[in-house]
C-alpha cells in the first residue's frame, strides 16, 4: 500500500513540475539572430542595421510581445566573412534560433541560406542583395524582405528611360554583389533605355583607396551617367576622387542616401547625382511620417542615429514584415511560417509588399531621388530631394527570369 501511495506522490509531484515548466517554456522569447559587421571599415553598415532592427524589437515588445512573447535580438559580429558568419549562425541555431538574417554582403548571405537549409529555420536578408539568394540558389527557407539588384536595375532602367542620358559606365566592387549589380544594370538598360551604349564597365577590389587609374578610364570614355552599387568607404572615395581629378557627370547610386558615412563627407560632390533605395526619408507616406515620428520621440535612438535613413528604414519595413507573416501564422513553426509567409501582402511605411510565394522575393515599390544642396529637413549637409516613386509593376522581374525553379509551397 505505501509502494501505492509513494508511486501516486511521485507521478503528482511530476506532473505539478511539467505543469510549471510549460509556462516557463510558453514565455521563452522569440529569438532572431542577426550577422552583419560589427568591427573593421564596414563597421558603420553593421552599427545601423542593428540600431534599426533594435529600434522594431522594442517597439513589438512595448507593444506586447509577439503571439505573447517577446522578441530577443541577438547580434553577432559576421566580419564580412561567410565561415564567421556560419559558425556563429551554427551555434545560435543550436541554441533554439529559428531566424537568422543579414543585411550586408551577399557572400554571407549565401553562406546563411545554406545553415537555413539544412537546419530547417528560416534565413532572412534585409539589404544582402545579389540576385542569386533568390535566384538560382532559392530555397523554401530564404527570404528576402528587401530588393534584389535585379529589382533595383529595373527600377533604375525604367526611369533612366525618361531621361536624356545614352551613354553608361559601372563601376562597382569586385565580389558576387558588385558582379550582379553592374549585369543588372547593363541587361535593364539595354532592355528599357532606346539605343543604350555601355561605355565600359569596371570592378575594384573591396574597401579601395586608389581610385586614379579607374577614375582615368572614365573620363575617357565620356560617359553620361556612371552606375555603382558602391557603399560606405568605396562610395566616398570614388566620388570623392572622381569630382576632385575633374570628372563631373552624375552617379546613379545604391547608397548614396547614408548621412552616417557618406554624405557626410561626399557632401556636395554628391549633388546632382540619384540615388535607388528601398527606403527614403523624403517618402511621404502617412505611415513614413508616423514611423518618423515614434523615431524621433525615442532619444536613445536618436542619439545613436538622428533619422532612420535608407539602410535602417529598409532593414526596419522588411524585418516587421517577416514578423507579420509569423503574427499571421499564429506560431513559429517554420513550415507553418513559410506557408503563411508565400504571397502574403503587407503596407509598409513607404506602400505595398508582397512576398512571391515561388522564389520568396519581396516585391515593392521603388523610390528614386536626387541628391540636393542642403535644406535641413534632415540634415546640415547636401541630401536627398523630392523621390520619383517607381511603382511595383516597373520594378517587378518576371519570375521566369530569376532563375529560380521553386513551386509555391515545396519544402
């Protein structure tokens, strides 16, 4: 009888114990892993994706949670380097890490999807954008909640188009990124831009100093526009070198809209020149407003940022999408996340997104601007005017022609 009894004490006591560990486990956070450069030249880039993804978190969590929990960002310092990145990565997933995502180099990015792949969690790009992550190498567990270089090309083609210019250059850093976005741009172009001349096409090594010999080539060859998808360091000395060896024809950029390493320094040897980005302060949407106004009521941010610029807007729209489709889902089960996530649609701070249930590509709108003299808006250097908004039909790259043979809903 007290073998009975000790038994029936010892199955209570168990169940008691699971009973308060369910909770416990209820509550664990959310946890998303983040993998961008925290040390070395590119520094900067890694420091504002994280403010900005911070900036989100705390925002969900003021607010709640997400499905009752909070959300914990984890960051990790990726180096620049893809075997950094995917030890990290490795360890977090291990970990209980169902997330993980990068803002910066598409080198890593394709290192990541890779961990994504085999582990089963989701891998999420917020500014890594070489065609090929959801191109060729697309995959259930990749998304992507920024533009590609094939979207920004069309983008750009499409309003060049308007324009007068004929003759094209690009110049861009020599790795998978660089690569993809001067082949972008030269296909749109031709495609787009009647009697359209690539008068040469060039590629540097990553965080160069010299830019000379490749500024003489341009001027050489006259062009009327020059194309880079350049950032931070490797932006500013190419303007900043061309416009001092006398080279005046303007920039079509990815990233000259950075008031944090660029402009700054580029200052008015940026006028004149565009800029394509996924996010501009400028937008004039009621959502952007609002967005900058929270920012601005928030001093520690402000402190490290003052406004939430192109890379932090964009990292901020695309990662609360992603947190949508889980809010959507219900849970955090990964295949339920993906099913959820494929052809959902979203309005963002600067309009509509939709996630392309084949190859998991964000398709948006596009804002095009215009570096101008100094207003103040924003800030007490040259920057970004009025945007062209390029809407999502001229930025959208046929399925067919990505590369990707994915069929909605295939795991």
């Amino acid at each position: 009888m007290m073998k009975k009894q000790n038994f029936g004490i010892l199955v209570l006591a168990a169940l008691l114990v699971s009973l308060m560990i369910l909770p416990a486990r209820a509550a664990e956070p959310i946890k998303i892993a983040i993998f961008d450069p925290r040390s070395g030249p590119f520094k900067p880039t890694g420091d504002t994706y994280a403010w900005a993804l911070q900036f989100l978190v705390e925002e969900i969590n003021e607010s709640g949670g997400l499905l009752g929990r909070k959300v914990e960002l984890i960051e990790e310092d990726s180096q620049l380097k893809p075997d950094v990145a995917v030890r990290k990565a490795t360890k977090n997933v291990m970990d209980g890490v169902k997330f993980i995502g990068t803002g910066t180099g598409t080198h890593v990015a394709l290192a990541l999807q890779q961990v994504a792949a085999k582990e089963k969690v989701i891998f999420f790009s917020y500014g890594a954008e070489g065609d090929e992550v959801t191109g060729k190498f697309c995959n259930p567990y990749t998304f992507r909640v920024s533009p590609n270089t094939e979207v920004r090309s069309m983008a750009i083609a499409n309003f060049l188009a308007t324009k007068p210019f004929r003759k094209f250059y690009t110049i861009n850093m020599d790795y998978a990124f660089g690569h993809d976005a001067a082949k972008g741009f030269i296909r749109r172009v031709k495609q787009f831009v009647p009697n359209a001349q690539i008068v040469g096409e060039e590629y540097h090594p990553i965080a160069n100093k010299d830019f000379g010999p490749y500024i003489s080539k341009m001027i050489a060859a006259n062009p009327e526009v020059v194309f880079t998808g350049n950032w931070g360091v490797d932006l500013v000395n190419l303007i900043k070198q061309a416009r001092d060896m006398g080279f005046k024809a303007p920039f079509m950029c990815y990233y000259l809209n950075d008031p944090l390493v660029v402009m700054p320094v580029v200052k008015e040897a940026g006028i004149g020149s565009w800029f394509c980005e996924a996010y501009a302060l400028s937008v004039r949407t009621p959502a952007n407003k609002d967005f900058l106004q929270r920012w601005a009521a928030k001093k520690k941010f402000v402190d490290l940022q003052k406004w939430p610029f192109g890379a932090m807007g964009k990292a901020y729209n695309g990662t609360k999408f992603l947190l949508e489709a889980i809010r959507k889902a219900g849970t955090t089960d990964i295949p339920t996340v993906i099913k959820t996530f494929e052809g959902m649609r979203w309005e963002g701070v600067t309009g509509p997104m939709v996630m392309r249930a084949e190859d998991h590509q964000v398709m948006m709108p596009m804002p095009i601007a215009e570096i101008v003299k100094t207003t103040n808006e924003f800030y007490p250097f040259p920057y970004v005017g009025e945007p062209t908004i390029m809407p999502m039909e001229k930025t959208t790259v046929p399925l067919g022609e990505t590369g990707c043979t994915r069929k909605k809903g295939e795991l």
